[in-house]
C-alpha cells in the first residue's frame, strides 16, 4: 500500500514463497538494534518518520490500508511475523511458542509464557479467539476480515493454547494470514466483541503489545510511540525508544523536511521527480526494497454501465464496456509520462516476480502487444451494441496514493476519449471520505491500489475474486470460488502455479479490476540514520531504525 520509485532495470522482484512451514518454534531473536524481547531501554532521542499515508482506524477490525496498517505494526503484536531482512518472508513466532499444522484442518498455536499488554492485562488464548472472532461478527466492508474467508471456528484449548479450525484441508496461506493486517492481537478486556473501539479509547486503555505503545495520538496529524519495555516478540528492544509520526498534506513539504534534516526518515509518498531528485542529495539515503505494489482500475458489477442496477441492466454490454476500457489503456504511456518509468506496466493480476504472473491483459486485449487497439474497441462496442460514446464515472484519490495519481487518471481519462468511444466524468475525493463511499456503490469504477499482506500469489487473488471480497463490487463466479479454494490446498508448485494461471484468465475475461501499473517499496532518511529495512515481509518496521 506505497508509492513507488525505481528503474526497470533496477525494480526489486517479488518474493516467490513455497511450501509453508510443518512447525514454527520461537527461538531467541536478536534485532538490527542488538536488544532481545523483554529487555529495557531502546536508543536515546526522538526519531521523526513523516508521511502522506491516511489512517482510517486504530481498530484493526475497521480498515484495511496501509496507513493504518504501518501503525498497527508498530504498537499491536500477531501470533506470527516475518524477521526483519527477511527475503522469503516465511512467517516466524511472534507471540507464538508454537505454530503448526496438528491435521489438515487444524493449526494449533502455543503462546509464549507471560506475555502482557502495556495496561499490565495478561494476553491469553482468550485474547487471541477474542481478536479472530470479533473480525467475523465485526466484518467491517473496510476491515481485513475477507482474509478470514477460509477460517471455521477457534478452539481454547488452555491458556495458552488455541486450535484454528479451517474450512478446507492443507490451506498453505494461513500461516501467512496470521502475519496480514487482519493478524493483530487485541485486549478482550478492552475491545468490544461486535463493534469497532474508537482510536481515543483503545489510547487511553493502552491495548498495545507490540514493541511500541502509543503515548499520544491525533489521528493524521502526530502520532507518538514509546518503547514498551515488556514486549517479548520478535523485533526485540526497539533500537529507538522514541518516535514521532507526523503525517503531511502536501508531499512537497515532507520533501523539503527530509533535505533540511527537521524529520529522519520518510514512508510514502513522494513522486518519481522527488526520488530522482533526492537520490544525487547527499544529505539523504534512499532505500529500495522488493516490489509488490499495484494500481488498477475497480468495476463496481451493480452500477457500471448497463451494471446490474443501473435503469439498463444487460450483463454482456456491461462487459463490452469494461474489455472496451481495457482495448483503449497504454500502460507504458502513463509509465512514463506519469512516473518516469518508476512504475512499470502490468497485464496481470499477479504482479511479475511471483508464481502464475502473466501477460493476460497484454494477450487479450488492444493490440496484442500493450498498446491501445481503438478500433477494437470500437467493435466491440458496436458488436453488443452499445450506445457510443460510453459515459463512464470515474473515481481516484488524491491524497493516498501519491500526488501523481491525478495525473495518472487524467491520463487514462485522455486515452478513452481520444477516439470518442467514452465520456468520462472524472472526480476525485479524499480519502476518509473515499474508503466508505466504494463499499457503498457509489462509484461505478475507481481507483485502487494493492500493497500485499504477504509474500503469496493467492494475496493477488483471493481478496479480490473469491464472493466474500474486500472490494465488495459484486463480482462472483463459483468457478472461481472452487479453483481459489483448490490452489490453496495444492502441494505441488507447479500444480498450484497452473490454478493461479486458470483462475487470472478466467477473470481477465469478465475484468472484474483492471491492472495497470506495479510498483516497488521505497523509504527516504536522513544520511545518518541507520537500520532502515524494506523486506519481503511488506511492513514498515521502525523499531531497527536509529540515529
């Protein structure tokens, strides 16, 4: 969920996991910083991370964003994670003794022994059903429960042991769901079991056991993080006790902050032109870590044109409409010309680097080789005769991902008038406000972009494809559902690579999204900063951070 800036030539490729792990077993971790879970201290003097990243919520049942991903990562624990540097992003024990698969539909996890929260609450097995249960009764249209899709029931077996019961047999990803943004473990002393806890409470009852706790919070404007010192999970003794995030509305002054050294280090989202700058500034290091971003296109199937609810429902020129969008896109023109070819194009769903990635959108549609096709377009149109020209809403987001993506949508706005096959009403709307309109059809098609919970192929799929999506646009076929629930459960890399193939071409026949571009993770800082670590596991982790 970031802003991108890297070369073609220098792009970091994707992490391609296989198999899972039988048994995770904890083990004494020792951090970038040289500290061990549960010791005191962390570094001396304040860090400084500035960013342009919205918060929806404190609540990890109540959004599903990067922004407010970055601060849960910070202050909440997971039962699994991913050590920092890793380049396989294999999941590890966090506030796990113990994971592992007990049967094919049982994965049962041990906590380590006298973990608490920062109110001094113990944290029990019964705060782990309580987190997991409360995603499901919550399922909040903007929260990570989708993830959950596969999860049957949780089982306390003592206090420090719990079962998770699947649905299906042999589900590789789960291991990997435990690390996602639907993962934090929460306080069942605090947090309700069926509704979402407003940021100030969950402050004030400091529900936090993660290597910081929140001191202070003003949601989007500063956020204040100080080392919890009986944290006994992965990262160890934060190398910085601490910290101060201080969100800004205009990239430009965070980039001005970073070169005159007033914060240390910076996380999303300064434009292509700004990396490029920065990166001959000596006062400043830019640190490249592997890709995983994507940016498409969202076709609501109720109220796109001739959408199931619209005065003129008809299912095939709905679709005519989408694949005709697909015809008029130059992917390698907005690359360039938007992002100074930081951001590179993308025919599928499953970004390049990762088993299954392919060339579907490039095969299928405009002229076969990337480039726009209008009179393909055309006929298509006019083959399930549709009106010419199309008018088409569309909607993109200003302020989360990046300044650039008005550019970006004016240019595809451009390119499907340019023949005048469409009539494009394009809008925009911050982004508080954005999260809760798209999941209440009030936009027809808009923008999004993806920054994976791990390192899997099924992260491009599942939340997206599966009946019970994130994206709520309607979009179900129960083929898909069947295929998406047999490549979990395969065991053969190969096997399991050809679903991910079958799955993406069935959908890139009905365009349910639209992929355009794919990105890759980039941080600034202050030269003199140290620790700064963009790995496989996705996450911004500040506490290896120091000055």
């Amino acid at each position: 969920m970031f802003d991108a800036a890297l070369t073609p030539t220098r792009r970091a490729m994707l992490v391609s996991m296989a198999g899972v792990p039988v048994l995770l077993t904890a083990c004494a971790e020792t951090t970038e910083s040289g500290g061990s879970g549960g010791s005191d201290g962390g570094g001396g003097g304040t860090l400084t991370v500035g960013t342009t990243d919205k918060v929806t919520a404190l609540d990890p049942a109540a959004a599903y964003d990067n922004g407010s991903s970055t601060v849960w990562t910070q202050c909440y624990s997971y039962l699994l994670n991913t050590s920092i540097g890793s380049e396989d992003g294999r999941p590890e024990p966090d506030l796990a003794e113990t994971a592992e698969f007990t049967s094919d539909t049982v994965f049962t996890v041990t906590l380590k022994e006298g973990l608490t929260f920062a109110n001094g609450n113990e944290l029990t097995s019964e705060d782990v059903k309580h987190t997991f249960d409360r995603q499901l009764a919550i399922a909040d249209p903007n929260g990570p429960s989708s993830l959950l899709g596969n999860l049957d029931k949780i089982e306390i077996i003592d206090d420090l042991t719990v079962e998770f019961h699947l649905k299906e047999a042999g589900d590789q990803t789960f291991p990997y769901v435990l690390t996602s943004p639907v993962g934090p473990i929460v306080d069942s002393e605090v947090f309700p079991a069926d509704e979402v806890l407003p940021d100030n409470e969950i402050v004030a009852a400091e529900a936090f056991s993660g290597p910081y706790k929140i001191t202070s919070w003003k949601i989007n404007e500063l956020v204040t993080f100080e080392a919890f010192t009986e944290y006994k999970g992965l990262f160890g003794t934060p190398a910085t006790s601490s910290v101060v995030m201080s969100y800004y509305a205009d990239q430009n002054n965070m980039k001005l902050d970073i070169q005159q050294g007033n914060i240390d280090c910076v996380w999303r989202s300064l434009s292509a032109t700004d990396i490029a700058d920065l990166e001959s500034d000596d006062a400043v290091a830019v640190h490249e870590g592997p890709g995983g971003e994507i940016r498409y296109i969202v076709f609501n199937f109720d109220t796109n044109p001739y959408g199931g609810k619209t005065e003129d429902p008809d299912p095939a020129k709905a679709k005519a409409v989408r694949q005709a969008v697909a015809d008029l896109l130059d992917r390698q023109a907005i690359s360039e010309s938007v992002y100074n070819g930081t951001y590179t194009p993308l025919y599928s769903y499953i970004p390049e680097g990762l088993p299954g990635s392919g060339t579907q959108f490039q095969d299928l549609y405009g002229d076969g080789s990337g480039g726009p096709d209008p009179e393909r377009a055309r006929k298509r149109l006019e083959d399930a005769g549709v009106e010419i020209p199309v008018s088409l809403s569309l909607q993109y987001n200003p302020d989360h991902y990046g300044n650039s993506s008005g550019d970006e949508y004016a240019a595809v706005k451009n390119q499907l008038e340019a023949d005048g096959l469409f009539a494009v009403d394009l809008k925009s709307t911050e982004w508080v406000q954005y999260s809760e309109d798209r999941v209440a059809d009030v936009y027809p098609a808009y923008q999004l972009g993806w920054f994976p919970d791990y390192s899997d192929a099924d992260n491009y799929l599942s939340p997206f494809f599966a009946t019970e999506n994130f994206l709520v646009n309607h979009f179900s076929i129960p083929e898909v559902d069947e295929l998406i629930a047999t490549q979990r459960g395969t065991q053969d890399p190969d096997e399991r690579e050809a679903l991910f193939v079958e799955i993406q071409d069935l959908v890139a026949e009905e365009i349910s999204t639209l992929p355009l571009l794919q990105g890759a993770q980039i941080s600034v800082s202050t030269a003199e900063v140290q620790g700064v670590t963009l790995d496989s596991s996705f996450k911004f982790r500040i506490s290896p951070i120091s000055k």
